[in-house]
C-alpha cells in the first residue's frame, strides 16, 4: 500500500538552516546603511545646455530633476520633502547650486523623458518578464466607498533585464489585455547589441516569440521552459536543421523538467 505522507513530504519546500549568523545579522544592518554619491561634473549636468525655447526657459536640466525625481521615489518623499532633502545634502557638501523647488518638479515631472543606463557594446544575457501595475484615483475611490468592483484598471509593464548587471534593457507600458508574448519583438528592438542568451517563462512558449529572435541575434541561446501540454513543432525525420524549442523538449521528456532546469542553468 503507497505512503500517503510520502507525496505531501515530496510537495514541502526544501527547509534551509542558517549556520552563520553572525554575516547573516550583519548583512540585515547593512540594509539600512546609506552611501549617497554625487558626481564631480554635478554642476555641469544641473544648468541645462538645450537651445532657448519660446516663453519662459527652464533654469534646471532634464537631468536635474530626473536625480530629485529618483531620490523621491527610492526614500519615499513628497516634492516638498524631496526639495528640503536635497537642500540639505547641497548646505552640507558645501555644494553652491539651487534646487528646484516642489512646484518645478511637479511641472517638469509630467512631461520628463527618462533614458534608461543600459549596456550598449558586446554580448548581451536577457531575462524577459512582465509585472501588473495598479493604478490609483477614481477606480481606487469607488472601490472604498462601494465595496468591489468588477472593472478595476490594471496596466502591464513588460520588460527586458540584463542578469549580470541587472539593468533594465528594455521596457513597454501596455494595457492588461496585452499578452506576454506579444511585447517580446517590440522589447528585443529597443536592444542594439546581439543576445547570447534568452530566459523566460512558458508564456513566451509561442512561434513568434522564437522567430523574432532568430531574427534578431541567429546564434542566441533559448531557454523557454515549453508549456506542460506542448508538442514537437517539427519532427525529427525531416531534412530541416532542427529547433532549439525542440530539442528543449526533448530534453525535458527524456530526463524530467526539473533535471533540464538544473543541467541549463
């Protein structure tokens, strides 16, 4: 008679013990330790060098009030808190600029373009994903003073991360009803250099997602986990090269999921 506990110990995750405490205690404090550099040619990239426009001109750069926009959001600030933050750091350095104040970033906030520090020269590993973005206001409110609604308003934001810096190398804002795979050729032209290697989830499991890759970089490696009901897209007996996607199944048929995990990386 088979063991009933056997399979739900086989479901468990895989407990593990801390065995050195003392660098795990030491790496929690460290979270909360503050290293805020500034650049040498700060003053350089705060006035802004653009031609003169019609009407009043901007006396801070795009740059200016990118770098207060991001220190807002990774310490949590409202504009008017930001603006006091960065007046203080300047009085301490000794630094002689001006900072914008709550207004200004309101105004140039809305209509900032933000380019991402991304990695333009050789071989390039990519992890593509998505996320669900929630957005707040009106649905918020009715949601608060009448209970659930069946309409609430999601956006997706698909993106295109490099694991060995982990740099956002592209990214798309679409509405929720957008699948994943529809994204990843719009996400692999905003990257100019060719992929070694390409990771994703089973939802990239599709043929356009493989052919805008192969048009993109021939010699990528795919590791696309296919999907638990997927079948072979071109049999074995004919004369054509065989497919990645494939031999990716193959793989995982002859030796189990989790081994072709493991063995892939």
């Amino acid at each position: 008679m088979p063991n009933p506990n056997k399979n739900i110990r086989a479901c468990q995750k895989p407990l593990y013990r801390l065995r050195n405490w003392a660098a795990y205690d030491q790496a929690l404090v460290q979270r909360g330790s503050i290293t805020f550099w500034l650049s040498d040619d700060l003053e350089l990239l705060w006035c802004p060098d653009r031609e003169k426009q019609r009407g009043a001109q901007f006396v801070y750069s795009d740059q200016a009030i990118a770098i207060m926009l991001t220190t807002k959001e990774v310490f949590h600030l409202t504009n008017r808190q930001v603006e006091g933050f960065m007046r203080s750091l300047f009085d301490l350095l000794h630094i002689p600029l001006t900072v914008p104040d709550h207004s200004t970033l309101s105004k140039r906030g809305k209509t900032l373009k933000v380019k991402l520090p991304k990695k333009t020269h050789g071989h390039l590993n990519l992890v593509m994903d998505s996320t669900d973005l929630k957005i707040y206001g009106e649905g918020e409110w009715k949601i608060r003073t009448h209970g659930k609604s069946k309409r609430r308003t999601w956006r997706k934001l698909h993106v295109g991360v490099d694991p060995d810096r982990g740099e956002i190398q592209a990214a798309v804002l679409t509405e929720n009803s957008v699948s994943d795979d529809e994204m990843a050729e719009i996400l692999s032209q905003q990257i100019e250099q060719p992929i070694d290697l390409f990771a994703a989830d089973g939802s990239y499991d599709k043929r356009r997602v493989y052919a805008s890759l192969r048009a993109h970089s021939p010699e990528a490696r795919v590791l696309i986990p296919p999907r638990k009901n997927a079948r072979i897209w071109q049999h074995g007996n004919t004369r054509a090269e065989r497919l990645p996607r494939d031999e990716n199944l193959r793989s995982i048929r002859q030796h189990g999921r989790n081994t072709w995990k493991r063995e892939s990386g």
